[in-house]
C-alpha cells in the first residue's frame, strides 16, 4: 500500500469509528500476521476480531463473512486490500 493511502485510510478509520488508533497499534498487530492468514479461515477470522476489538467497533458475522468472501476472492495484494478498505468504510 502506498504511504499516503495508509495515513489517508487510518484517518478515515479513526473518524468514522470516533477513535484514535494509533500508527504504533496497527503495526504491531500487522507485525503477528503471516502470509498464510489470509489463507486460513480460523486466523482471518481471528485477525478481523483483532481489528475490531481495537477499534472498539463491533463487527456483525455477516460482515466478517463478507470481509472473508473478498479475501478469498482477490487475494491479499495491495491493491485489492485498498479496493476492500473502501468498500468497508463505505459502510
């Protein structure tokens, strides 16, 4: 992902969701993902728990599932997690 696409998706994050997270916390969480968790189901689903714990933001299972089917669907590049975040935050 670019720079500017990651500051610029932080942003929006943390004002749709009314939160601050930090840069630091999502560095460290990405830090304990490996390049098979996107290909496992079990660790996906663990890892949009993560996120949504950290944004303090409940995240429906249908929604989970959505977020799984994409993955799977596109894969796991840089671009198709940017066309995935906007979808999301579009929500």
């Amino acid at each position: 992902m670019s720079r500017d696409f990651s500051k610029d998706a932080l942003n929006a994050i943390n004002k749709k969701a009314g939160k601050n997270i930090t840069e630091g916390a999502i560095k460290k969480l990405a830090s304990t993902v490996k390049p098979g968790t996107t290909q496992n189901e079990a660790q996906l689903r663990q890892l949009i728990k993560q996120v949504s714990a950290m944004a303090k933001v409940p995240v429906s299972e249908a929604t989970v599932q959505e977020i799984i089917n994409a993955v799977k669907k596109g894969g796991a590049g840089s671009g198709s997690m940017e066309s995935l975040m906007k979808m999301l935050l579009k929500k």
